[in-house]
C-alpha cells in the first residue's frame, strides 16, 4: 500500500510539472488573446511551485521508501528472533530433560555405591571375625599339643585297634576343623576384596555421573539465558517494529497532504491549460492561426540508441508496480550526445529526485494541439532556459541521475500536456 501511494504521487507530480510545461508553447504562440500576460505569469509561478512541490514529494517518497524498508527489515528481525527463541526453548526443554535423566543416573550409582559400601563393610567385618576364629583355633588347638604329635601319641598310646580308629578320628576332625577355619578366612578375604573392587567402580561411576550432571546442569543454565536473551531480541524487535511502523504511518500521512495539494493545483493548472487549447482553436478556426499538422519526420530520435521500452503499460523497473510507461527509453553510454528532437525553445530545466536531470522544449504547435518533448535521467545539459534550438542541435549528454537502473533515455512527447506515444510523431 505504502510503495502504490508513493507511486501515485509521484505520477501526479509529473503530470503537473509536464501540465505546467504546455503552458510555454501557449503563451509563446504569438496571438493577442486577452490574458495571455497572465497566463504566462501562472505558468511561471506555478512551474516554480511545481518544482518545490516535486522536490517535497521526492523527499517525502524517499521518506516513506525508507520507513518502509526499516519496517521490512524489522519484520525480518523480529521473524529471526521468534526462530531463535523458539530454537532456544526447544534447547532449554532438551536440556532440562537430560539434567533430569543425568540426575536419575547419578542417584541409581550413588544407590549402588551405598550398596557396594555397605557390603564391603560387612566383608570386612567378616574377615574380622574370621581372623579371630582363626586365632581361637589354632591356640586351642596348640594348647593341647601339635595335632602331629598327638596323631603319633595316640599310635603310641592306642590299647587296642578300635581305640586306635577313635583317637585317629579325634585328630582328623580337630585337623579338618583347622582347615576349614582357614578356608572360610580366606573366602572372606575374597568377598572383601571383590567389596573393595565393586566400592571403587561404583565410586569412580558416581563421580562421572556427578561431572555429566554439573555439565548438564551448565547447559541448561546456558540454554536458560539463551532463551532470555532471544525473548529480549523479540521484544526489542517488537519495538523496531513499532516505531518503523509508526514513521512509516507519519511519512505516509504528508505524502497524502502533498498529493491533496498537488491534485488541487493540477486541477487548477488542467483548466487554464484547456482554455488556452479552446481559444487557440477558436483563433485557428476562424484564420487567425494555423495548426501544423503531424507528418512523418516532424521529430527526429533524440539520441543513437536502441529501444528497451516502448510507450505503453508495463512493470516498473524498479518498484515492479503495473502502470504506464509515459515515454519510450533508449539504452545508450552515458555521456553520448542528446539531440535535439525538433526545433523549438527550451521552457524549463531542472533536476528531479526522481528523473534526474530534466529539460523541457516547446517545439510548436502540431495536428491542433501543443507539443513539449521532455528528456530525462540527463547527466547534464549545455543550454538553457530560453535558449532557441535548432533540430539535431547537441543539447546534452546520455546520464544515469535520478531513479535510474542504468545508463539511458526516458523521452517522453507530451500533446497539451498529456503524453503521447513518440513512434507516431517520428
């Protein structure tokens, strides 16, 4: 909407700068009509004003041009922001689901050392105990004589086979009894060691378990103060937005009282223009005047170039808006000669914010109406405002000023002030 009403502006300014420019041939066409003095007075003042007017609207539209590109650009800001943000919440949600899962982790092996703590606790206490009975036994056991010298007292001592077996067996469990005294030592020692061993593991399990979830815990607070500060980008893009919104609204609001007055002053300015064509036309009707009227050749090209847009509707080349192409443009180097298109007498020369270098030429009336050529997007001219030229005259050269993709001509005819397609007047 913003770009539509820039471009709408803009047209209306050119088509009052060109309304104005038909006021020349008008005042210059040599009749006596009542007001012609006059009429030239309104041209000039209002020329004048044209130009103020057009250079406000140029200011006005670049005004608006970049409200518009900083609302865009905040629009691009604030959908990155939202994106970070939400990437940034997906992370904070990841990473608290693997603090919490690393702290399930940490918790199972700080079960499982407790476990393994409390087992080996109880290992050593066995072997404790065992290691005491050990004691017991063999001090009881050596307090009644080594077990081989009662073996072979007992041989010695025996009276008869059966009592013989009997002390033999005596000894032998006293002997086992030992045996497995030791036995049950050192399988206590086994349980204690693997104890030791599981405490170890599962303490070293514990202390890794505690670094990943100091890590995770780190990440999550990271991911924490990510999503905070992606909220704070939003909210900060949030008010780009805003205030580029609202320059825009206010530059969009004196384009609009620009184009009110620009509307106003062309309706004005299009009315004296037609009654200047209706008292020409009384003058030619009655032989006071006479009308040229258009033949082939009546203008030459203004320039050696080629045509790389015609007269007609098409898309602009810059703000890609449909609308009508007022002129035809020639591609050509810049700083190639312009042509003057026919003989006449420059009425105006200006630059426009917009069409760059401008440079109006009255060339006469022609099939009843007045005829103005206007060339445009100039790097410069070498005449001037009343200056008499004379047709192929080097009135300036190719330029690239103003709205402009490149080197080239906007030409553009101009019929009574409304423009005209050039082919049908070469």
């Amino acid at each position: 909407m913003a770009r539509a009403r820039r471009d709408v502006m803009l047209a209306l300014a050119m088509r009052l700068t060109v309304a104005l420019t038909t006021l020349s041939p008008l005042a210059a066409s040599g009749t006596a009509a009542v007001g012609a003095d006059d009429l030239h007075d309104a041209r000039d003042g209002a020329a004048s004003r044209s130009q103020r007017a057009e250079r406000r609207v140029g200011e006005s539209s670049a005004g608006l041009a970049a409200a518009t590109e900083r609302l865009h650009g905040a629009r691009i800001r604030l959908q990155d922001a939202k994106a970070e943000l939400a990437a940034m919440g997906n992370a904070v949600v990841a990473a608290r689901e693997r603090d919490q899962a690393l702290r399930l982790d940490l918790r199972d092996a700080e079960h499982r050392l407790g476990d393994a703590q409390a087992t080996l606790s109880s290992a050593v206490a066995g072997v404790t105990v065992q290691e005491q009975a050990v004691v017991d036994t063999v001090v009881g056991l050596y307090q009644g004589d080594d077990p081989a010298l009662l073996a072979l007292s007992s041989l010695l001592n025996s009276a008869s086979t059966e009592d013989l077996v009997r002390r033999q067996s005596a000894t032998e469990a006293l002997l086992d009894k030992q045996t497995r005294v030791y036995e049950t030592l050192r399988a206590t020692q086994v349980l204690a060691e693997v104890g030791e061993r599981r405490v170890e593991e599962d303490a070293l399990e514990v202390a890794t378990k505690q670094r990943a979830a100091a890590a995770g815990l780190d990440d999550l607070k990271k991911a924490r103060n990510r999503a905070r500060s992606a909220a704070q980008e939003v909210r900060e893009s949030v008010r780009q937005r805003r205030r580029a919104r609202q320059r825009a609204e206010r530059t969009r609001a004196r384009d609009l009282a620009v184009l009110r007055r620009a509307e106003a002053e062309e309706a004005r300015i299009r009315e004296r223009i037609r009654a200047a064509a209706r008292r020409r036309a009384a003058q030619a009707a009655r032989g006071n005047g006479v009308s040229a009227v258009v033949a082939d050749g009546f203008l030459m090209a203004p320039v050696a170039g080629s045509v790389t847009s015609p007269f007609g509707y098409r898309a602009h080349p810059i703000f890609k808006y449909w609308g009508l192409h007022d002129g035809i443009d020639y591609a050509a180097a810049c700083g190639q000669p312009l042509w003057a298109s026919a003989a006449g007498v420059v009425t105006s020369m200006y630059y426009s914010d917009v069409y760059g270098y401008r440079l109006f030429v009255d060339v006469g009336g022609a099939g009843g109406k007045g005829v103005t050529l206007v060339y445009n997007h100039a790097a410069g001219y070498s005449v001037d405002v009343g200056d008499r030229l004379r047709r192929g005259q080097v009135i300036g050269s190719v330029g690239n000023s103003g709205w402009s993709t490149g080197c080239h001509l906007h030409f553009t005819v101009l019929a009574n002030g409304s423009p005209v397609d050039p082919e049908g007047w070469y």
